[in-house]
C-alpha cells in the first residue's frame, strides 16, 4: 500500500494530465510501429506497459514533441514507477529529465514535482521497494536536476537507515574518488553535484550508519569530509577493516 501523500500525488497526476495527446505526433518510423505511435495521438486510450517504457526512455529525437508525448503517458508512467512495474528504472535516462516540465503551467509543474516527492518519500519508509533505492534515488535526481530535496527529505528511522546503508555502500566508491555515482549529469555542474553529495553524507550518515551496525561505512562517509589528498593519507586506509 502507497502512503497517502503518494496517492494523492499520483491522484492528481491523474487528473492535471488526463485526456492529454500529442496530436501530430509521427514517431520514429524505425522505432515504432504505426500503431503504436498512434497511442500517441490518442487520449484516453491505455497504452500497453512495454510501449510505455519505450517511450520513455527514447531520446526526444524520436518525437515530434517529446513534451507532449512525455504529458501524454504521465499517468501510466507514474503509476507504474510507484508500483515498481516500469522497466528502464535505473539503467535508462528518464524522458521527465530530458523535458522542461518546470516551464509548464503551474498546475502540470506542480504535480510533477510532488509526485517525486511523494515517491522517494514513499520508498524510504518501504522495507522493500520494488526497486532498488539508489536507482530510485538516482531517477528522482534526474527528474529534479537535484539533490537537494531529496537528501532534505531523507529524515532517520531504522527503514530508512537501512536504506541509507544501502546506498552509502553502493555510492562510496566513486565519491571517496571524487567522481559522481551517476553519469548523465551535466560536466559544468558535476563538482557541485558530487560536493553536495559528499558533504551531506559526511555530516548526516555516520552515526546513522553507526547505529545500524556499519561502521566501515560511517568511517567511509566521515573520509568524504577531508580534501582528497588528506582523505587518501587517513590511518583508516591502512587498517584491516580498509582492506576486508
């Protein structure tokens, strides 16, 4: 069961983009077939889950108007990221983030934006998601061209301290490296992106982390603090924990 703000979230996707099409649309001859294309061009109609995700995760040159086409299978497409059914969750680009859905009408921006919200939150107080968390994490970033809200909304408890173990552990390869997790972000913002990153794990994870029994992962997160060449010369790097 979705917590109520997910259901009201995607209740209003529901309603904000119902009817919506992409009446000119004309697709990628080579990638879909007329009929389904035609979906496209359709409201109302349902439009079966596999051709969703391939549209979704194609780049905007195979559309006429990828805004339109984005619009029009919001909400299919985030009901299926929230019961977990959406194929292309933490592998593929989302289409939300190749879009400018923040210069939409107010009410289209609005709902967008809440229904990230309400999905990671929904997620971290889920022992076990459909998807894994840090792809969760990593689709709700893309689509928000941020991290920001959704570390602010990472509050303590055990599920999402676990979750928190989780990630730290699948993060902590590339930030104690100074490189991003992620690939797809913009070469001009990706020091800022990978500092915001390591500084709020450095500040919030390590006693979290303590105190759900990872303690290689806390003295990891607390190294992201210190300037690259300080964090490479810790003692901790030559200890048998560093190591095991």
């Amino acid at each position: 069961m979705s917590t109520p703000a997910l259901a009201a979230a995607l209740a209003d996707i529901d309603t904000v983009f119902n009817g919506f099409a992409s009446p000119h649309e004309t697709g990628c001859e080579r990638c879909f077939r007329p009929e389904e294309t035609a979906y496209l061009r359709t409201p109302y109609a349902r439009v079966p889950l596999d051709v969703v995700e391939r549209f979704v995760f194609k780049v905007p040159g195979h559309f006429e108007d990828h805004a339109a086409v984005m619009r029009r299978l919001l909400p299919q497409t985030a009901h299926a990221m929230a019961d977990g059914t959406l194929g292309g969750v933490g592998w593929g680009i989302h289409g939300l983030s190749r879009v400018g859905w923040r210069s939409w009408p107010a009410a289209q921006a609005s709902a967008v934006e809440a229904f990230v919200h309400a999905w990671w939150q929904d997620v971290l107080t889920t022992p076990d998601p459909p998807y894994r968390v840090d792809d969760v994490f990593e689709t709700c970033a893309m689509i928000l061209g941020t991290l920001t809200p959704l570390l602010d909304r990472w509050e303590p408890g055990p599920v999402a301290d676990a979750h928190l173990a989780s990630c730290a552990a699948s993060w902590q390869y590339e930030l104690v490296t100074d490189h991003a997790p992620f690939s797809w972000w913009d070469p001009d913002d990706e020091p800022a992106v990978i500092a915001e990153h390591q500084a709020w794990l450095a500040e919030h994870a390590p006693a979290r982390l303590r105190a759900a029994g990872e303690s290689d992962l806390a003295v990891r997160a607390e190294l992201l603090a210190l300037p690259y060449d300080e964090r490479w010369a810790h003692p901790y790097w030559y200890s048998p924990s560093a190591t095991n």
